[in-house]
C-alpha cells in the first residue's frame, strides 16, 4: 500500500488555500480534500509494516503547535512539477518530523534521505509546460512573496493511503493521531 504521514490541516487554512487556489493563473489545483504538510513519504509497504507502524505513530506523544504559511515556491527540480506554500520550521513541526521519520526506521521502512523543507502543495504542473505559462508561474512567484497564512493551530497529524489514479492520486485516511493543546499559542 502507498502510504505517507502528513499534518492535517485545519478547515480555516484549507479554506485560505482554496480561496487562493481560485485566483492562480496556472498549475491544476490540489482539491480541498488532499492538501495536508507531509511528514514522510513512505513508498510501497506491506499492510503488516504499517500497523507496527501505526502501533508506534499511535503511542507517540507531541504537542499541537502554530501552522504558518509563508510565501510561494515550486519544486521538482530544473522544471518545476509542484507549487507550494512554505511553512514556518517551527520546533515542534520539525521534532514531529524527526519522530515520525525514527519511527518508520523502527519499523523497517526505509525513506528517502532529503532534506525536509515543510510545504503544503497547491497545484501540480503537467509536463512541458508552454512558454506563455512559464512567465504567468514567474509572476505569480513574484506576487506569491507577499502571501501569508496563519499562525493556524495543527491539531492532528495521520497516515495516508494514497491511491493512483490515471488523473490525479486520492488520499484515504487510515489513522488519525491528536496533537493535544499543551499551552502552545496559535490561532
């Protein structure tokens, strides 16, 4: 099974994002419904792996912590596939992410070494993207600079299935793990 673990993203910030999706001049928009800030990537695992997985997701404990959105970017390389909103490095986002990528070592899966640069996707590029859409991207790039987002509380994070489909991938929750209000400030 496809699976990766992700933080969910509160209503008000998927209605932010839906709202600016609406007003971009390229890229297919990520729905509502598949726009979370990914944790790991787990690939192809066999359901066993990730119900020892799940079993260790589910034993962790972390604190809520300000989800805040900053400023657009594209990523996938020399010829971009995605464009994204970046998230602030909070500490407690970035120690999530330590103990989720330690517990899918714990489990035997094995991820991918790249730097983590916390992100939520909000429209994907097809390939061979037109001239006259390189330079709409280039200038909502430009524009993009002056987006901001949040702080908006993250109060869960998951583990995903996601299903490939001929147009697009569709995520399927399979388990939801809280982040309980410890007396982290946000919105």
């Amino acid at each position: 099974m496809r699976a990766f673990v992700a933080v969910s993203l509160p209503a008000p910030l998927v209605e932010a994002i839906a709202a600016l999706q609406a007003r971009m001049p390229v890229g297919r928009p990520v729905p509502e419904n598949n726009l979370h800030l990914t944790l790991a990537f787990l690939g192809d695992q066999p359901q066993s792996v990730l119900e020892d997985f799940h079993e260790a997701l589910a034993s962790m404990t972390a604190a809520s912590f300000p989800l805040h959105l900053k400023g657009l970017d594209v990523m996938g390389g020399a010829v971009p596939k995605v464009l994204c909103l970046r998230a602030d490095p909070d500490p407690a986002l970035m120690a999530l992410h330590d103990r989720v990528r330690n517990a899918a070592r714990v489990a035997g899966i094995s991820l991918e070494r790249r730097r983590f640069r916390p992100h939520v996707t909000i429209a994907r590029f097809r390939a061979g993207q037109g001239a006259g859409d390189g330079a709409r991207l280039r200038k909502l790039l430009g524009l993009g600079a002056d987006v901001a987002m949040g702080p908006y509380k993250a109060h869960s994070f998951g583990l995903y299935e996601s299903v490939l489909m001929p147009d697009r991938a569709v995520h399927h929750l399979l388990a939801d793990y809280p982040l309980p209000d410890f007396g982290n400030p946000a919105g």
